[in-house]
C-alpha cells in the first residue's frame, strides 16, 4: 500500500532545510496539490549590479528551479528525493529595481521516472512576467 505524502512537512522542508533556500531568504507563499508559489524579497546583498538595485538574475534561477521542485513535490503521492533534469527559463526583462521576485509552477505530468513543469516569475504583477520557465525532474522512487 502507497505511503500518504504529507504536504504539511514541504513548507519548512523547503524553506528551511535547503541551505541555498535559507540563505536566499526563499518564502512558502502557498501550496497546492502540484502547484507551488515562492517569493524571495529584495535585499541588497541579492543584488547583481548596484547601480540599478535589481535583484540578481542567480536569485531568480534559483527560484524557479526550487519552486518547480516544490510543484512536484507536492505532485508526488509518495516522498521521494527528485533531481532537476533540465531547466529552460527564458527572461523577458529585468526585475524592477529593489523589487523581489515570486514564482509560481505547476507540474501538469508525471511520469513513473519524471515530472514535467511550468513556472513564471514575476516582481509586481503576475501579468506581466519577467521569466517564463519549463523543467523535467527525475523522480527517485528508491530514494
């Protein structure tokens, strides 16, 4: 019989215990069954040039890889370790100066062996995106 996943452990398990998320300051904004929103808030040290104050274009890779594995994740019946297979983001403009960055991702497959997403980010209006994401994660069902 298949283990029931618990999607109340996934807000501190990928907030808090993933050392780059941590450091990055990586908020839950919500979460739902194959559908992940994360935000990580402007600070000056995100910063990738500080003469126009926008958050660094690492910060919103790291995102919205993190936020797709958070959209399979909560896709998943079962707890297993995943692994980001491919990630193509295409960035449409740069983040507003000073502004932070929210993601959202929706695993609309899985496989036995892959989950396959969509995400964009955007900083004040989800209309208007600043990156638009498609990505495979590896599904390890042996963990």
């Amino acid at each position: 019989m298949a283990e029931t996943y618990d999607t109340a452990a996934l807000p501190d398990r990928m907030t808090q215990f993933v050392p780059h998320a941590a450091a990055l300051g990586m908020e839950l904004v919500s979460i739902g069954r194959g559908v992940g929103v994360m935000r990580a808030a402007w600070r000056e040290e995100l910063v990738g040039d500080p003469e126009t104050d926008v958050i660094a274009g690492g910060v919103v890779t790291a995102l919205i890889d993190h936020t797709c594995g958070l959209a399979v994740n909560s896709a998943n019946e079962t707890p297993m370790p995943i692994a980001t297979l491919d990630l193509r983001i295409d960035y449409l403009r740069p983040a507003k100066p000073r502004s932070g960055v929210t993601a959202e991702a929706t695993c609309y497959r899985l496989t036995r062996s892959v989950g396959f997403v969509r995400a964009q980010a955007w900083d004040d209006d989800p209309a208007d995106p600043l990156a638009t994401a498609q990505a495979t994660f590896m599904l390890n069902p042996r963990g």
